[in-house]
C-alpha cells in the first residue's frame, strides 16, 4: 500500500512538473505561442479555444483589462496573474458615446445588450433602472395594494391614464420576497402579470400571492425615466436610454454590460481562480456548477449585476481575500445542501442589493444556462 501511494504521489508531482504557463497580455498576438511572457497571446478568446493539460496555468498581465468571458474547458487549471502593478482585470463592459436627445432630459446612445440588461454605471457607480414612484418619494416608492392573486394586484388608487402593460413591476410580496414580473395586462386599477422571462427564460417557478401592506412599484419602463442616471435599455431598438436631465452626457463615463458571466467554470474541478479582478458582470463575476475543489483568493468583484461569486452544488470550496463592491444581489452566495467542505474567510462585502427590484434573478434559470 506504501508503494503504491508513493506512485501515485510521484505521478501527481510528475504531472505538476510538466505543466504549461501561458501568458496573455494585451500587447500581445494570439498568433503567438503564449509559453513566455515575451510571445503572449492577446485575448480571451484564444484562452478559450486552446486544448489545455492539466494543472497548466493562464496567466494574465498585471496592469491591463481584458473583455470578454473566460470558460474553464477542462479540470486541474490555474488562472492567475503575471508581472508587476495592479491586478489583471476581466470585465464585461462597453463604454457609451455618441449620444442623441430622445426627449426632454432624455438621452439614448447605441448598444447592443443583453435583453436582460441589469448593470449601468455612470462614473463608475451602479444606476437605478427607472422606476415609478421613485425611492425618494414616500413610502420609499412603493404603491398600496388592496387585493392580490398569484398573477393579479388591484390597486384602488391606480389611475388607467397611463397603461404600463408591458413594464415591469416589482412586487413586495411579503417582508422578505420581491418579484419582478411582466404586466402583461393593465385594465382599470388592476395589474395582471407573469414572471418575468427576460430575466428568467425558460422557467416555470410558482408565483407567491402578494400579502397586503407591502407594496409595488413600476420599472423598466422609457416613461419612468425622470431622476438622473435613471436608464431604460430598448432590446428593439437596440439602444440605451438615460436621464440626464439639463446635464450633457459626454461629461459622463457611461458604461453597459454585455456579458452575463465573467468566468464560468462549468463542471469543472480543481480550479484555482487567484489575482485576478472582476467587473461589469451582467449576472455573474464566477459561475460553478456541480464542480468541486475550487479556490477563489485574492480577488476583486465589481458592479456585478447579480452574484459576484455564485456556486451551486459543487464540493470542497475555498473563497478567501475576496472583496465585492457593488453587487445588485448576492456577493457571496455558495448554495451546497449535499456537498461538503465549504469556507468562506477573509471576505469584505459592501454595497450589495442597493436597488429594490433588480436582485431579482432566480437560481433556478442560471443553473439550466450552464448544464
């Protein structure tokens, strides 16, 4: 038995011994070999489309940032950084320009997002989508109800000069639930509604009938833009609209994520994620299912629009010195009922759910999106 767990070990080491660095950098050439920080490749798409060995290494260059969405193709990978200065960054943002004047205060500029579009930044700094009554009007923007159904609000108050079927609407469903759904009828003061699609394709959860005393409000809707920064996305049109009101947009650094998930480990196993930063996520910074002996150190979340850090299912997991700043959701969120070994130190979380109604992304569809 000694003999053979010696074998093993030394196959282990050997394996170990024979694996690959390769360098990506921006200033670099995906025609390269990518083995030596002199010859690196240029972009993640070259990462993805490369036929790795086990426990080789993606090592990314200090200092620069990097579009686009990594995917773990095999188990046993290392992506980490190389050089010196600031961490590596993968982000998932467009930056706006070319702005055009829509209507009063309103401004649109050209983009082409993802239909479920939940991370606009203006100068760095997450942006409410718009909304109707606002969160600085009273009861914090919420609208009494006086009777509901599983599908169905009827608000007495409600006016049916304006028809928002179509919009969305953010339900308080309880002191703990808010659902985001479609309005898929308004007549009179009632409001008829279907989980939201855009947000949840392809799901079929069970609604919960609204408890009184709780509240709605509108989104996502051009007619709610009216406070600045306030932004509505036109998947037609294929547009972004923002309220700037009497200010000039190009004074602005606007930015829009175009990729849901930044890295996606899949069903991957032994998966170390170190050094690296991560931004403008529209849903996910690090996304694993059903894996195991993952390790996320040393790294950064940024303006992600759901989960910085999402894992389902998956064993034997290590998060540790990782900081998220401004997640729409969950920073932090390792869901594992029947898998063990799971720990989490050395985190620092700030800013999270600063937004009622745009954490609303269920588990339930971002699991089926990677199986």
């Amino acid at each position: 038995m000694k003999r053979l767990l010696l074998i093993l070990s030394l196959v282990a080491l050997a394996g170990i011994a024979n694996a690959t660095n390769y360098y990506v950098s921006t200033t670099g050439s995906d025609a390269n070999n990518g083995t030596s920080a002199a010859t690196p490749w240029k972009t993640i798409s070259k990462v993805n489309a490369f036929v790795f060995a086990a426990n080789d290494s993606i090592l990314f260059k200090r200092g620069e940032v990097f579009f686009g969405a990594v995917v773990a193709s095999r188990n046993n990978l290392i992506f980490s950084a190389y050089g010196a200065g600031a961490r590596p960054v993968i982000t998932g943002f467009v930056t706006l320009s070319s702005w055009s004047l829509s209507s009063t205060g309103v401004y649109q500029a050209a983009v082409s997002a993802k239909s479920n579009l939940n991370m606009v930044t203006v100068n760095g700094r997450p942006q409410q989508i718009g909304r109707y009554p606002n969160a600085s009007d009273a009861n914090s923007g919420y609208l009494p109800f006086e009777a509901a159904t599983s599908s169905s609000i009827t608000d007495n108050e409600m006016s049916s000069a304006v028809n928002w079927t179509g919009a969305e609407i953010a339900i308080r469903k309880n002191g703990w639930i808010i659902e985001r759904c479609i309005i898929t009828n308004h007549s009179g003061t009632t409001f008829s509604y279907r989980m939201n699609r855009n947000i949840n394709p392809g799901s079929t959860p069970q609604l919960n009938t609204a408890k009184l005393g709780h509240g709605y409000f509108i989104m996502d809707d051009p007619r709610t833009l009216d406070q600045f920064g306030e932004w509505y996305y036109d998947t037609t049109g294929k547009k972004l609209l923002m309220y700037f009101g009497t200010n000039i947009p190009a004074n602005y650094s606007v930015k829009v994520s175009v990729i849901d998930t930044l890295m996606n480990l899949n069903n991957k196993t032994y998966i170390t994620v170190n050094n690296i930063n991560f931004e403008g996520g529209n849903s996910s910074g690090i996304f694993s299912y059903n894996g195991g002996f993952i390790n996320i150190k040393n790294c950064d979340f940024t303006n992600i629009g759901s989960r910085a850090v999402q894992i389902v299912a998956s064993s034997d997991v290590l998060v540790e010195s990782v900081t998220t700043s401004n997640v729409l959701s969950d920073a932090i969120q390792v869901i594992n009922r029947t898998k063990p070994n799971v720990t989490v130190r050395g985190c620092v979380v700030r800013n999270t759910s600063q937004f009622a109604g745009m954490g609303s992304f269920l588990m339930t569809q971002i699991i089926k999106e990677f199986m």
